[in-house]
C-alpha cells in the first residue's frame, strides 16, 4: 500500500510539474507574441507615417504646379494697377506668398476695382459683390461703396480697413491647411486661404475721413484709427510719427506701437534705435526705457545706456542697465541678462562700434558659429554679439576721420597708429580695430583717392596693411538659432530615405506577386495538360 501511495504521489508531483514547465512556456511564448506585436504594430505606424509624409510632399508637389500662374500673369488682362487680372473667362487675384486665387462667382461684365492712392489696388467690386483680394465682404453694398482713402472703405453704412499688404491667414489652422492641400491636390477643390489681405471692420455709426500725412489712419471726428484700430486716448492734432519711417507713433501725453497704447508717457526725447542690419527699438533719452515694438524691457533696471546704434560690428543691440548688461534675443522675444554691469563711471561713445568708460576702452564685434550636424551638414547655431576689452583709455588719441567718420578713422597711441573701422561685418569687414602697418598706409587712407572703399579695405587687410587686433571678450549676447531651413534639411533626408524604402517594398511585393502569378499560370498549364 505504502509503494502503491508512493507511486500515485510521483505521478501527481510530475503531473503538477509538467502544468508549471507549460505555464511557463504558455507565459513565455505569450510574452514574445507580445514583443512581437508591438514591434509588428511600431513597424506598420512606421510605414503609415512614411506614406502619408510622401503622401503630402506629392500633394504639394502637386498644388505648387496647378493653376498655371505663370501663364496667368504673362497673357492675362490687368485691371488698372491693381492686383487683378482677367483670363480666360476668370478674375484671379495677386496675394503675395500665397499666389493666384480666383474669385468666385464673379460678373465679369460688372467687375472694376477700387481706385487707391497707392501703386495697387485690391480691393474689387461687381454688380453683386465687394471683394478684399478674393474674400467676399457680405456686408458692403457694391453699388454704393467708395474709397475713403488710407486703405478705409465705405458704403454709407458700414466702413472697413483693407490692407495693401498681405499676412498669413490666422484663421486657418495648420492641419485644415494641410488637409485643403491634400483636397486641393487631387480634386477641383479651393485653394487653401493660406494668405489674405487683412481686413477689419469699424464699429463707428459716423462718417470716416482719411488723416493726411498719416498711412492706414483716419478718423470719425472722435476716435483715431491706425489699420481698423482704436488709439485709446489719442489727440489727432499733435499725433506724429516718431521718426517718420517705423510704426511708433506719440502725441502731445501719449505714446504708441501701432493701434497699442505703450505704458509710458511722451518727455519729447523719444527715438528709434538700431544696428545697421537689426532690430528697431523706441528708446527713451530722458527715462531710458526701452521698447520693441509693444514689448517693454524691465523698468526696474532702468535707465538703459544703449550702445551701438548704426553700429556694423553686432548682431544685436547692446544696453546697459544698473545692475547688468542686457540684449533682446529675437528668436525668444525676450530680454536677456549677459552679465553684470562691468564699466566704471560715464559710457562715451567713440563710434557706432567703439565706446569708453571712465578709465577703459572697449569696443564691439560679431560672430557666429556653425556646426556640423550628420543628417543636415553645416548650419548656424549661434550669432554672437561680444563686448571686447581694448585697453586702458589714456594716451589714446583720435588722429582724423575717415570720410567724415563713415568709413572709419585713424587713432593713434604712442607710436602705433591704429584704424577703427565703421564699414562693418556686412561689408564683410570682420574686425572692428586694425593696427596700421605703415605711414603709407595711413596717407593712403586720408587721401582722396579712395573709391571702391570696401575693396580697398579688404585688400589692405588682405596684404596685411591693416593687422586686425584681438582684444579680451568680457561679455557677450549670444542668439541660438533653431532654423527651419535646418528642420527641412534634416528631415528632407529622413523623407528621401523613407521614399527609397517605400519604394523597395513596393519593387520586392510586385516582384512576389509576379512570381505567384506565373507559378498559378504554370499549374493551370499544367493541369489543362
């Protein structure tokens, strides 16, 4: 009985043990189904991704090439000086960056455009409609409306701006812009409205009067309008353009960046500040505050010294607050702290590129710095905008300026001359101060023989006439960049590499379903036989 008890406990071990080894393989065998299914599904999204990349690259391709516009442009009938052109039985309209779109249902017996004070018009009208480009104004009668001027127009009822200038459609989304693409690629449909010409509507019951002297103004007698928008407080009879050219405006209390209303007050020692090829910045003498465009710097940190106005040898404007040393960064709209305020006493200007304090000499220069990356080659990663230590500030002296400073000029310690140059990086001059090599040299620049001057300069440091001085970088504004150009670059790679491998699985599956084929053809052979 013990043996027989013995036997049937060995039989029920071996039963359990056997259920524990195929448990295991059944677990086992289920993890590597599941390993297998996600890297089967992570291959097919894969794919999916590829195909509808290429998918929207071939329907670009394809809408870039619809419309003919270059045919359009070259035989069709233009309206005036406006941006309208007649062909072939249909009115298209001009919006720069997004190209031809046609106005639909259009009367082309009826259609004229609006006459403007500018060299083009765009803004339309027919027996039953008011066009802005090609955007249909419902609320505008077309037998009644006229040009108020300045971009406003009216109909006696209701009055809108309409610019001449055309912006990227804020109401069209970026995937509806991509799916009206694909739709537009493969069908009749619309071209997508990625471009308009902005247009506002003025909520005002009283007749408009465009304001002379003053582009995209006007007024109902009350209110001041800059593109369709209010200026809150603003008194028309000493409104001016601070300096004539850019979109800051200031009357007799009140200062302002387009329609905005800038949270400070006018002292009359307002100006627009720059480098050579940078941004444009309001800034305030008295107070020296600091704006760009209706983005106020820090106040707490003012007043601002701003340094290197006109300058050629920066990237970016340099301004030196009470406790640091500040620059915007354009690429993260922002201001940027670059270090603590190092200079001693009372900053003077030298020249756009070169100023002092109480005991030193500094001066600005500018560089930038590429990089290599594997799937997008050599691109820019940084522009750089250094403020150099020269040397102390005795025993310099200004020798004479070079065309009247805007060249550069010669200065002199010691026996050493010395030329600071103001043609700057855009003239493809690198440096900003060069030691002068010979007496030669130094008549040759005060001479008037000079005419092709950037050519001169550069073949003087080429024959190593003018020795370019390296001082000491203290400080310096640095701007990252995270260009688009790049992404493209990049990512063109990955896109031409993914239409390579699209096409070799399309090659090898026509490849297996011709085998299968002849190899069905073969056994029908066969059997008919």
């Amino acid at each position: 009985m013990v043996f027989i008890d013995y036997i049937k406990n060995l039989k029920k071990i071996k039963r359990i043990n056997i259920m524990k080894l195929s448990d295991l393989d059944n677990d086992f065998n289920f993890k590597k189904k599941k390993a297998l299914n996600f890297s089967f599904i992570a291959k097919i999204i894969s794919i999916i991704f590829i195909i509808f990349v290429l998918f929207l690259l071939i329907s670009l391709f394809l809408s870039m090439g619809k419309g003919n516009s270059y045919e359009i442009e070259t035989n069709g009938e233009k309206y005036k000086k406006s941006e309208f052109i007649k062909y072939q039985g249909k009115i298209y309209v001009s919006i720069p960056s997004g190209g031809l779109y046609v106005l639909e249902n259009v009367d082309i017996n009826t259609f004229k455009t609006l006459d403007t004070n500018y060299y083009k018009g765009v803004v339309g009208v027919d027996k039953n409609n008011v066009y802005f480009g090609n955007i249909i104004i419902p609320d505008l009668d077309p037998n009644k409306i006229y040009s108020v001027g300045n971009d406003y127009y009216s109909d006696g009822t209701n009055t809108y701006f309409c610019s001449p200038n055309s912006t990227i459609n804020k109401d069209l989304s970026s995937f509806m812009e991509v799916m009206q693409t694909i739709m537009y690629s493969f069908s009749s449909d619309k071209k997508p409205q990625s471009y308009i010409y902005p247009y506002k509507k003025i909520e005002t019951d009283k007749k408009l009067r465009a304001v002379e002297g003053f582009q995209f103004f006007a007024t109902d007698g009350e209110k001041v309008y800059y593109e369709g928008e209010v200026l809150e407080n603003a008194d028309l009879n000493t409104l001016k353009n601070i300096d004539g050219y850019d979109e800051y405006f200031a009357d007799k209390s009140n200062i302002y960046y387009k329609s905005k209303l800038l949270p400070i007050k006018n002292t009359g020692k307002l100006k627009i500040v720059s480098s050579q090829q940078g941004d444009k910045f309001l800034y305030d003498e008295e107070n020296g505050y600091v704006f760009i465009e209706n983005y106020s710097f820090d106040k707490e940190k003012a007043p601002y010294k701003v340094i290197g106005v006109d300058g050629g040898h920066l990237y970016n404007l340099i301004f030196v607050g009470k406790d640091g040393v500040y620059f915007y960064d354009n690429q993260e709209k922002k201001q940027k702290r670059i270090g603590d305020n190092i200079f001693i006493g009372n900053i003077e200007e030298i020249n756009s590129n070169i100023f002092s304090d109480d005991e030193n000499i500094y001066y600005l220069n500018a560089y930038e710095v590429w990089r290599h990356s594997r799937n997008a080659g050599t691109i820019l990663d940084t522009r750089n905008t250094a403020i150099y230590y020269l040397d102390k500030k005795i025993s310099w002296e200004k020798v004479a300026d070079i065309q009247d400073g805007r060249i550069g000029a010669i200065w002199k310690k010691g026996n050493k001359y010395y030329y600071f140059d103001n043609l700057g990086i855009f003239q493809l001059i690198n440096d900003t101060i060069y030691e002068i090599s010979d007496k030669e040299t130094i008549d040759y620049l005060l001479s008037d023989d000079i005419k092709n001057v950037v050519n001169t300069i550069g073949k003087l440091i080429e024959n190593k006439k003018l020795i370019a001085i390296n001082g000491e970088e203290k400080l310096t504004a640095t701007v990252k960049y995270n260009s688009s150009f790049t992404f493209i670059i990049k990512y063109g790679r990955i896109i031409l590499f993914s239409v390579i491998f699209i096409v070799a699985i399309l090659s090898k599956l026509f490849k297996k379903y011709k085998e299968i084929k002849e190899n069905r053809e073969t056994k029908d052979n066969n059997y008919k036989w």
